[in-house]
C-alpha cells in the first residue's frame, strides 16, 4: 500500500514536501475516520479508555494537519534573512506536535481518576471490539507508512508521526483488554487502564520532545558522520590528520561543518589552499554538507619534534585513553623547550580535574627532561 501511494502521489523522489503533504493527509483521513468510530463506541459503551483513546486519534489528526503544514514551510528556499533556508521548522512542528500529545495524555488522567473515583458499567458488543481491532491493525500500518517515508527523506517529524501511532497501538490494546476483562471477569478496571494508557501517551510525548529538541539545542557529531567527513578528509594526498569537527544542522538537508586540516608546514600557502579548496568543494557535492577548512601546519620531518609529540601522546593515552592531543608545535631553546599542544578531555571532567589532569601531565613530562615546559590548552570534543 505504501509504494503504491508513493507511486501515485509522488512526482518527484527528491521533493521532502510531497512526502510530507502525502504524510499529512493520509494521516489526516485515518485519525479523522478512527475519531469518528472510537468516539460512538465509547459513548455507547460508557467507556473513559475507549473515549479518551478516540480524542487521541482526534490530536493526532491535529498532528497530521500541523506535519503538512511543516512540510510546506520547511521546504521554502534560503532568502536573505533565512540564508540556510527553513529546514528547521521540521524541528519546531514535532516539538509542536509532542505538546498535543502531552496534553492528551493529561486529559485522559484526569478523566481516569474521575472514573477509578466514581466507576460506571461498560456496555460491550462485538461490533465496538471488532471497530477497535480494525483500529489497532490501522495504527500498526500507520506507524510502518511514517517510518518508512521518515526514513526515506531523514524527517524527524515523520518519524515522530511513527512513534506516535506505534504508542496508540498498544495504547488501543490495553482498551481492548479492559473491556474483556469486564465482559468475562465483570471486573471495571476501566479508570485504571485509562490510567496505564496516560502513563504511555505521556511517555511517548516526552520522547519525541527530547528526539527534537537536541537537534534545536545542538548535537554532538554523531560518530558515523564524523567517520564520513573524516575519512574523505584524510583520503587527499598531502593531509596528515583532521581534528575539532564540528558540524551545525539547518535541518535535515542543510548542514554546515568546520575542520582543521593538519597539513605538512613545507606545503606552499597557495598549494595548501588548493587542496582546502578540492575538499570543500567534494564534500559540498558528494555529502552535501557546506564544509570550511582551517589549516594548521605541523611538522612531520624533524625527528626530535615527533619523538616528544609520541612521548606526550603515550602520557596522556596512559592517564586517560579518552584524552587525546592535537595541534602539537614544539619551540627549542637552550634552556626550555616548550611543548605546545591542545589537550581534548572528556566532558566528565570538571574544571578542577581538568587542572589536576594538566599539572600531572606537565609534572611527568618534567620528570623526563626539566627543561620541557607544557603550554597545554584544554577542550572536549565535539564528537558523539
């Protein structure tokens, strides 16, 4: 049914907005038409779970309108105040959507509460069970048709779409499973499976907030990307390592990213600009990631300069194997040599550790040779 609609309604496989809009709609007609059937039911059952279930579907087809507006407002193209374009809104509208469910599940709390207080018997026929299996069985391919669109195009509000209608599965079963009990046991345990249901509905929306929100508030790097960019990086001739990636999303199809390319400091100004320029330029086309090198020159040939950077390099591998240094330079002197280096340290390390960590890093490169003297600047990393 998927690829079917997908062969319908899709002209373009590259335009994110008509996945989006079909998304919507779609969405749009399944909640409206599971609202409509679950709200008689309830009615005519006298039952909170079932009722409460129905203004569920009713948010989420609230959601479904909101996710297509979305869809169309983040695929409007960069302007002039906007010039990384509105990819984000995508962002804004799950987040948008996690409330509605939020407040869902606080409603059907309270009536639950009313109902467990004052307890009122369950009418059940075979056709309102039969009405909310059909229901179940729609939300699974609900579920399956976001997911599968979300991860086609990278759409967080999709994929929140698709938990959603994932939690409204088991939120309808354990509907189903109150209403039995009472047929068979004559047992109302009504308010309290409305209860259960809040609890998961809750869960759910507190979920998609947090999916959404670290995105707004700024991700580390996650570790396949950063071994992408990296690995390409350090694929072009001349390039001795990368360090201090950092990559900023404008939404799922715009992302913007800094390096430092360590490249040999015998390397002409002009010739390493031109291998910056080469890799910026792949990257844009082949990752699609707007991508800004700054160089830093090392030295690769001098054998006193590499002995003393593996010396620091095994210290600190000893001290922590999460710690790890960069941007190595080394200045001779008669009297002093100083070391120059950035030293990345785990984010658990507080500001006290991280001073403890270099006066003990600095006192055992000391006990080596007393003329070493260490300009350390610490950071974390930025990757995930």
């Amino acid at each position: 049914m998927t690829g079917l609609l997908e062969k319908i309604f899709i002209k373009d496989k590259n335009d994110r907005a008509s996945y989006g809009v079909l998304a919507g709609i779609v969405g749009i007609i399944c909640n409206v038409l599971l609202f409509t059937g679950k709200l008689i039911i309830g009615l005519f059952t006298n039952s909170s779970a079932v009722i409460t279930d129905s203004f569920n579907n009713l948010s989420d087809a609230a959601s479904s309108i909101i996710s297509l507006v979305g869809a169309k407002l983040a695929a409007k193209p960069a302007d002039k105040e906007h010039p990384f374009g509105h990819g984000r809104y995508e962002y804004i509208v799950a987040l948008v959507v996690s409330f509605l469910i939020l407040e869902v599940a606080f409603s059907c709390f309270k009536s639950s509460i009313e109902k467990i207080a004052n307890p009122e018997p369950l009418n059940i026929t075979l056709v309102s069970l039969i009405i909310l299996i059909v229901s179940v069985l729609v939300k699974v391919w609900l579920s399956l048709f976001n997911h599968r669109l979300g991860k086609k195009i990278n759409s967080k509000v999709l994929l929140a779409t698709a938990k959603d209608a994932l939690g409204d599965v088991f939120v309808t079963s354990a509907t189903i499973i109150s209403l039995l009990i009472f047929r068979f046991l004559d047992v109302n345990i009504d308010g309290y499976m409305g209860c259960i249901v809040a609890a998961m509905v809750f869960i759910a929306g507190i979920s998609i907030a947090k999916d959404t929100v670290e995105p707004l508030l700024g991700e580390a790097v996650p570790e396949e990307l950063y071994k992408e960019i990296c690995d390409k990086v350090c694929s072009y001739p001349d390039v001795e390592g990368t360090h201090d990636l950092i990559v900023h999303s404008y939404g799922p199809t715009r992302r913007m990213a800094s390096i430092h390319l360590e490249v040999k400091n015998t390397l002409s100004l002009e010739d390493a600009h031109e291998i910056a320029d080469k890799i910026e330029q792949d990257v844009l086309k082949e990752l699609n990631i707007f991508l800004v090198i700054h160089l830093d020159p090392i030295d690769t040939d001098d054998e006193t300069v590499r002995n003393f950077k593996n010396l620091v390099c095994s210290m600190v591998s000893e001290m922590d194997e999460g710690a790890s240094i960069h941007d190595f330079r080394m200045v001779n002197g008669t009297d002093q040599i100083n070391l120059v280096f950035d030293l990345v340290l785990p984010y658990s390390y507080k500001k006290e550790e991280c001073r403890k960590f270099t006066d003990s890093l600095k006192a055992n490169l000391s006990s080596k040779d007393p003329r070493l003297n260490c300009v350390i600047t610490v950071e974390h990393s930025y990757v995930n």
